[in-house]
C-alpha cells in the first residue's frame, strides 16, 4: 500500500470523477505516479475510502491490476537514443509474448478495476499514440488510463481532449519540510517529494550534484573558458542543469530580469542538447551567454 503526500483535493476528486482517462500534469517528483498507484489500490479495496491497507487487494504489492508504461532509451538495433520515447511494441502487441499495453488491457482484472500509466504521454512516437488512442476511444469498463506529462499542451490533442485532466500543483514548504530540513534539499526539489526523497536516498549523488553546480558558480565569476569546462562537468551529472537553475539567485541576488533571461538560456540548452546539437557547441554558448549576464551590471 501506498499513501501519498500532499494533494488532498486531488485524493477526493479523484473516486467521484465518472471517467475512465485521466491526464495528470504537473512538475517531475511532484506525485502524479504515486497518486495513481493509490487510486489502483483505492478502485480495488474491499472496505473503501482510503484504501484500508489490510484487506487481500490492499496487502499485494506490487498490484497486478497495476501496469506502469516509461519510454525507454533502448532503440530496435540495440543502440540508445538519445531522446527517450515510448514505442508502438509498448502499446500494441507486435511479436509474440512480448508484453504490452492493449493485450495487458484485454484480460480482466484481477480485483475489480486496472489502472494502467502511460508516463511520457509526450514521449509517445505516432505509431504508439494512435494505438494508444484507439484504447481511449474504446476502454473495456474495468479499465482506468491515466496519462503523465509535464503539460496538457505538450500531449497530442486527440489524447488529450479523450482525457480529464488533473493539474499537479508542488506541494507547500510546510508539508516538504516533514520530509527533511536540509535547506538544499528543499531548494533543489522545488516543491516536489519524489525529488526531495531521490536526494535523501542518494546522498553521493546529490552531493556530487552540489559541487558542480557550485562550481560552474565560481567559475562564472572567472571567465567563459572556466565556465566551459565547469558546465561540461555539471552535464556528466544526472539533472545538473535543472539544479544549477534553482541556484541562480546567488548569481543574480538582485536582477530578477537577469535571473529570469538566463533561466530562458537554460531551458534552451536543454532543448537543444535533446535534440542531438553538438554538445560542445551548445555549452560553449551556454557559457558565454551565462557569463556575459554574470558580468553585465544588475538591476533590481
Ligand atoms: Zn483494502
């Protein structure tokens, strides 16, 4: 069993709602996964809402009502890609055995009700959505979808006008301070638990994670060259950059409007390096643009 933080609306809305799709938006950690597997369990409880915990549903863990679809980075030659997606072999049965979403979908539950997460909604490749949209268009009676995305905007429109969707908000300092109150901790998840609870549990990670980003901030204060190398060593670390971001008001204490134009650099960088652009070229740029805001005088 499971129990979300934060979100109580969200909990009670969620049983009275009549649909069968759902779409839950909202930022990396914040707890849309983690809410959908509660609601699997709270569809199949015997004794009701919340989910009593006890009963022969509630104790099985993980649920087998429960499917949860990710892109991976695997491509059919063997060789990784580097944008992520979910490919038409996870939605639609393709070779024999393999496993996937529509035939997991055609048998019964097990319980009352499956739920199945389609998380990347926005990383589906077209022959995956359509597949996809035939389910939503048609869902046998006892099946729940509920697709994950950073936005409604970034899904395809015909998922997501066949889909209700729920907006996740990042929870409030009050409630992420029961989780731990290690100010850097704080700063880095930003309102969202599930990144709050990946630093607590590798301390490694999240400290390796500190000394490039504190570093790539000495290093603006030197030159751009400096700053290169300091930025190609904050990339070699698992979501660097996103961290770096949260740091930019030690670099800009005053100029919100320059805080907020190299948020803009940032973002862009990270789109660029998604989409194959020479690495080097893009953090060159990244370095001087960062730079040349670090250096130009602030105003409030
Ligand atoms: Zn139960």
């Amino acid at each position: 069993m499971i129990s979300p933080l934060g979100h109580p609306k969200i909990l009670s809305l969620l049983p009275e709602l009549g649909v069968q799709s759902f779409l839950f938006t909202g930022p990396e950690g914040v707890g849309r996964r983690t809410v959908a597997r509660w609601f699997t369990y709270l569809l199949n409880c015997t004794r009701g809402l919340p989910p009593c915990g006890n009963c022969a549903s509630c104790l099985l863990d993980p649920h087998p009502d429960f499917l949860l679809v990710e892109p991976d980075k695997d491509t059919k030659s063997g060789k990784t890609s580097q944008k992520p997606q979910i490919r038409l072999e996870q939605i639609a049965p393709r070779q024999e055995g393999e496993p996937n979403l529509l035939d997991w979908a055609s048998t019964y539950p097990r319980y009352r009700a499956k739920l199945a997460v389609v998380d990347g909604a926005h990383l589906l490749n077209e022959a995956a959505a359509n597949a996809l949209l035939k389910l939503l268009e048609e869902p046998p009676g006892y099946l729940r979808l509920v697709l994950v995305a950073p936005s409604r905007e970034l899904v395809l429109p015909t998922l997501a006008s066949r889909s209700t969707e729920i907006p996740f908000a990042p929870l409030p300092a009050s409630l992420m301070e029961t989780l731990t109150p290690d100010p850097r901790v704080l700063a880095f998840a930003g309102g969202a638990p599930g990144k709050a609870l990946w630093a607590l549990n590798h301390p490694a990670e999240f400290s390796a994670l500190n000394q490039a980003a504190s570093k790539v901030l000495e290093a603006l204060e030197t030159g751009p060259n400096q700053s290169f190398l300091a930025l190609k060593e904050l990339l070699e670390v698992e979501g660097g950059l996103a961290y770096f971001s949260t740091m930019l008001h030690h670099l800009f204490p005053l100029g919100t409007g320059a805080r907020a134009a190299a948020l803009e650099v940032i973002l862009r960088t990270e789109e660029a390096l998604a989409s194959y652009v020479s690495t080097d070229l893009v953090v060159t740029q990244l370095a001087q643009k960062l730079w040349r805001l670090a250096k130009a005088p602030q105003r409030v």
